[in-house]
C-alpha cells in the first residue's frame, strides 16, 4: 500500500516525497454515548485507516489531495488562510488551524496525499482518523514537543470548534493510543486508561456496516448531548456531581425524578446504566466470559435504540439479523448511531453463514446491501 500511495504523490504533485503515516479507524466494543457524559468506554485500534504521503514546502502554501475524493483534484490553503468549506479538507485544516492557535510554530507549508480505507461516515471514526493523522504530522514535520496525548486533545478541540460536532474524545484517544490486540478501558472523566487484551479464542470481530449513511446524525448528536448536560443540571440542583458518569445505578434510581422530562430522564438512564454495563463488561472478559460480554453488548442495544433513540430502521434490522443467528454472541451499533456500523462477536466455525443470512434478511428488510468486515485490532498513528 505504502509504495503505491508513494508512486501516486509523485504524480499528483510531481515532487518526491518526505515521510509516510498511517492512522487507524476505532470500533467501540461497548459504552456508547458516554464519553461526553464522564463515563468508561471500551474502544479498540483496526488495521484499517488513513494513510498519509507529505513533503515538506519552503513556502506558507498547503496543498491536500484525497484518493478518496480524486475529482477534487489539488486544493490549495495557506498557512495564513484555513476556511472551513464543510468538506473533508475541514478535518486536516480544523487540526492545524487548532496548533497554530495553541501557538505551535508551524512555519511552512506542505503537501500531503492521503488515502483512507474506512468506510467514511460509518461510524469507524475516519474523522477522527484524519484528525490525529494530521497533528501527528505535524509534530513529525516540525519537531513539536507534544506527547500524543495532547494531540488527541487537541484534535477532539478541532471537532468541536472547527468542524461543529460536539463529539467527547473516545474517538481521537482511541486512534492515537490504540494497540495491536488491545482494548481500551478509558475513563473519560480521568483520562486514566488502561489496555485489556482481547483473548476470543475462536471468535473474531465482525463490523457489518448497513451502508446507511448517518444523515442528520451531527445535529441529532449534539442535541443528545446537549439533552444529557439539562438533565445533568437538574441532577446537581441537589446532588454534588460534575458528570454523569459519577453516578451509579441506585443513585441515578433514587434521583431521576429531578429530571422533569421523560426523554431527558431516559438519556441520562441510558448514559448511567451504559457506563455500568462497561465496567461490568471489562469484568467479564478479564473473567474470559465471552457470553456475559456478549449479552451486555445486546443490552446496549436495546438502551440505545430504546432509551437514547440513536439506532433507526437499518441499524435495528442489522443487528436483529445478528441476533437471530447461530455462533453470534453478541451484537450492537458501534459509533454515534443513526445509521453506520454494527459491531459482534461471532464464532469462527460459523462466521460466512452469519454473513450470508445476515446479509440476505438484512436486503429483504431494507433494500440496502449491507457490507461485513472481519477486522484485526491494530496500532495507534504511526509513522510507516
Ligand atoms: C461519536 C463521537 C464520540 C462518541 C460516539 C458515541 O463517535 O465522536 O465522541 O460520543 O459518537 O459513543
């Protein structure tokens, strides 16, 4: 992959190139929704993601190119001048603008090629790919002294203020702290983190992607979150928290009638039950019980489509496909929802008759084809 993208920079801007990176995508194994709610989410790396050919430039001229998006030929920025144009270029250029803000001295252009194999808008985090991708690029190219950490900060800050999703930062941790055949277990209240490895034992991960794109999903995501931060006020006028993820289930129970709407009342019970369901997760795998894991994965589906209401017609008759079958042991929508990606566990043994059932009930149900990728769990951005 590296020679050909390689040979591409070369013709695309008829120039040698510098260095080679690559980035991964993230599946969520399970806490969705929580990581702006102070709660644990469980992400893992994929040996899928962005990859990047760069050279550096003597002058202030910044100079993109997709092979995704190759009709767009070239486009050009300055180092002065990053607009945001509500396309794919908003993501490396959110990234750069957000370092020169935090007054990184970045004092030359450059051009890149990148070339992503993430399904996009799929719920497998090419944004966030491409946004870790680009600060550790920049960090590369001009020697900033900046651990990764703060370029994950940093590249959720993008997001947020630059692209104008209100994401939390499971996504940009994930792909810049992701490792081969590991989890992360992160608080994201703490930031403390820790890697499980994942030991399935004749089971693997499969992604079914409904090949719905998400649509409204960016508004219909920060107006979730934005009904999570009400009910969160409502909690504190009379318990001392700061997030959500603090409380547990009894104290939610005991609490919830603060919250003096029903919808508002259900998102914080998915947000509090789901953070539960993390931690207990982590336990049972830790305790190689692939089924409890398995059966927290349903449950999680059901909170999301029921009480958090982020799943819809394609994810739902996805993952209900799944569930009907042999050898499945768990399954749910992975990412923001709405459309995108279903993660499971399935058996080995059975793994091509889940696709081809799956696949054909999900068709009739849908009339979309649903695509399966049995993925491996890989290394966080990297130099290549
Ligand atoms: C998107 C966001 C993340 C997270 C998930 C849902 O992927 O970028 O921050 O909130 O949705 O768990």
């Amino acid at each position: 992959m590296k020679e050909q993208l390689i040979a591409r920079f070369k013709e695309v801007f008829n120039k040698n190139y510098t260095k080679a990176y690559f980035t991964p995508g993230r599946v969520n194994l399970i806490g969705e929704h929580v990581d702006y709610n102070g709660g644990c989410v469980f992400p893992c790396g994929l040996t899928i993601g962005t990859y990047a050919i760069v050279r550096l430039r003597e002058d202030n001229k910044i100079r993109l190119f997709s092979e995704n998006f190759k009709e767009s030929g070239i486009l050009e920025f300055t180092l002065e001048k990053l607009i945001k144009e509500n396309k794919w270029t908003d993501y490396p250029l959110g990234e750069l603008k957000t370092f020169l803000d935090e007054g990184y001295k970045i004092d030359n252009g450059f051009d890149i090629l990148f070339f992503g194999n993430i399904p996009n808008g799929a719920g497998l985090s090419s944004s966030a790919s491409l946004e870790v991708l680009t600060g550790f690029i920049l960090k590369s190219l001009f020697s900033l002294d900046i651990e990764m950490i703060e370029i994950v900060k940093l590249s959720q800050k993008a997001e947020n203020l630059f692209v104008g999703v209100d994401c939390g930062i499971m996504d940009q941790f994930a792909v810049g702290m992701a490792k081969k055949d590991k989890a992360i277990l992160l608080d994201c209240n703490t930031l403390d983190y820790r890697y499980v490895t994942l030991k399935l034992d004749n089971h693997s991960i499969l992604i079914a992607n409904t090949n719905k794109r998400r649509g409204l999903a960016d508004s219909a995501y920060n107006e979730r979150r934005n009904e999570c931060d009400t009910a969160l006020a409502e909690l504190q006028t009379k318990l001392d928290i700061k997030s959500l993820g603090e409380l547990s289930i009894e104290k939610f129970e005991e609490n919830k009638n603060l919250i003096k709407d029903e919808i508002r009342q259900k998102r914080a019970k998915h947000a509090v039950y789901e953070n539960a369901r993390t931690e207990r997760a982590v336990k049972a795998l830790s305790q190689n019980n692939l089924k409890e894991f398995g059966l927290l994965m349903n449950e999680s589906h059901i909170s999301l489509r029921d009480d958090y209401e982020v799943t819809g017609l394609y994810l739902d008759a996805m993952v209900e496909a799944l569930w009907e079958e042999e050898g499945v042991v768990g399954a749910r929508m992975t990412g923001a929802g709405f459309g995108g990606c279903t993660v499971s566990i399935v058996e080995d043994k059975f793994i091509d008759q889940i696709i081809k059932n799956v696949g054909k009930k999900y068709t009739e149900k849908t009339g979309l084809t649903g695509k399966f990728y049995k993925v491996k769990i890989g290394e966080g951005a990297r130099e290549i």
